[in-house]
C-alpha cells in the first residue's frame, strides 16, 4: 500500500484513520480467533457414555465465550465453560485419583494454534 502525505494535516489524519482500522481489525481477528478456539473445544470436550453425576447437560454444551475486553490496552477474549458447569472442566482436564488426565483443553490450544495465527495474519492485513 503506498501512501503519498503532503502536509502534517493530511498525514495526522491519515494515521487516525489508519488507528482506527487497526483496532476494528484487531478486534475482529480476536473474535475469529476465539470462535475457532471454542468450535474445536466443543468438539474436543469429552462426553462420559453413562449418566452424569450432576443432573446436567455434558460438558461441551457449556463451552462460552466471554465479552471483548480492551480496558488493559490489549484485546482480549476468554473461551472456557460457563459457571454453571465450569468448575467440572478439571477434573477430567487435569484427572482424579480413580481418573487419567485426558488435557483435552491443552490439546486444543496446540491444536488450533496455526490455524488461529493465520486467521490473525489474514484477518490484519492492511
């Protein structure tokens, strides 16, 4: 992209401009790059065969993701479980006493990781 600037008016409101695109843009690629991070969770969620012990729905069906956050100066997402089952996540993620830890959710952070960078790249292009 080549930009021709001739005064300090037009190059000051070039780069406002500029700041702008940029931030709908970063925002956007933190968007897509959450949604392809909770699509693959859900999938990547195990699902126990019998009943569960707590009355509710399985797991994947609680996979969230949290609101847009800018307020550190960094765009930011979180994907995780809801509240209502959440606090479950661990105990397969991470294993019990009678259950092997499966890491599903470290599986799927390697996992996804190029194909979220490249969404990124594509997503910032200017």
């Amino acid at each position: 992209m080549s930009v021709t600037v001739t005064g300090d008016k037009e190059m000051l409101a070039y780069l406002a401009r500029l700041d702008k695109s940029v931030d709908a843009k970063s925002r956007k690629a933190v968007r897509d790059g959450a949604g392809i991070f909770k699509d693959r969770l859900v999938d990547n969620t195990p699902v126990y065969p019998g009943k569960d012990h707590s009355g509710k729905t399985p797991l994947a069906k609680h996979v969230v993701t949290g609101n847009l956050r800018t307020a550190t100066g960094e765009v930011e997402q979180n994907v995780g479980y809801d509240k209502e089952k959440g606090y479950i996540a661990h105990f397969p993620n991470s294993g019990t006493s009678k259950q092997d830890p499966q890491h599903f959710i470290e599986d799927t952070q390697t996992e996804v990781t190029d194909t979220i960078i490249a969404k990124f790249i594509e997503d910032l292009q200017l």
